[in-house]
C-alpha cells in the first residue's frame, strides 16, 4: 500500500491520527505553524513535518497535498478547517477531505461540497466511553 496522508495541525488529535496511519503503513506529512510544536513532533516518529500554515495554498502543496489520497484538517479551528478542505480540493479534485469540528451542531460542515467527513473528537469521546461501558 503507498496510501499518503496529509494532516494538517500536529495537536494531540493530529499527531495520535498520524502514529496511527503510520502503523496502517500511509506515508505521513503533517503541516504545524507552531515553532514549539514542529520541534516535538520533529522528535517522534510521526512522518514528515511541514513548519507552515495550512490555509496557504503553497504550504499545502509543499506538504504534497496534491498527491495525497487524503488530508485531514485537525486543527482546534473548524473555519481554518473547512478552508484547508477546499485549497486540497483544488490541489486535487479526488483527493478525500476530513475536517475537524470543534463544537455542537458544527457536524453541519460535513454537507459541504469540499469537505467529505467530519470528526467531532469530544462525540468520539464519548462513544468509545460507551462502548466500553455497555461492553462490560
């Protein structure tokens, strides 16, 4: 499998998602602004790290969203989020979007034409939690 994956934002969410597609064998670069981060994560094994910002066209395409089969926008920030769907789309129009949402009710986003899924961590959350729960 030679699946590549661009994540953008190196947070708690995006360095988890990178370590485990990694594990699945994709090829991983993630796109961090932060200096601090870049550096933490430049010391893990999470693939190639992209010190930028993902809402520039350029450092999407640096970080080879255009040849990606997805990138997933995991930043804190649901706007910055959706803007990163639509730059990847024109990078590519086949590529698979995945947005992040931050709060309630913004699960709305997955109806846009750039963005193909959404992921709420706080309802994954608590769907796991619940799982295990009635599991026992």
């Amino acid at each position: 499998m030679n699946e590549r994956a661009v994540i953008v934002g190196g947070g708690r969410v995006g360095r988890h998602t990178a370590e485990q597609l990694i594990e699945h064998g994709y090829s991983v670069t993630i796109v961090e602004r932060d200096a601090e981060k870049v550096e933490a994560l430049s010391s893990r094994r999470v693939g190639t790290v992209v010190e930028g910002d993902g809402t520039d066209r350029e450092t999407l395409r640096e970080a080879g969203a255009a040849e990606a089969n997805i990138v997933a926008a995991l930043t804190d920030d649901t706007s910055a989020n959706v803007i990163v769907c639509g730059l990847a789309r024109e990078l590519s129009p086949e590529v698979e979007t995945l947005a992040r949402v931050a709060e309630d009710g913004e699960q709305q986003y997955q109806y846009l034409s750039d963005v193909d899924s959404v992921v709420y961590p706080a309802a994954a959350g608590a769907d796991v939690t619940v799982d295990r729960i009635l599991r026992d």
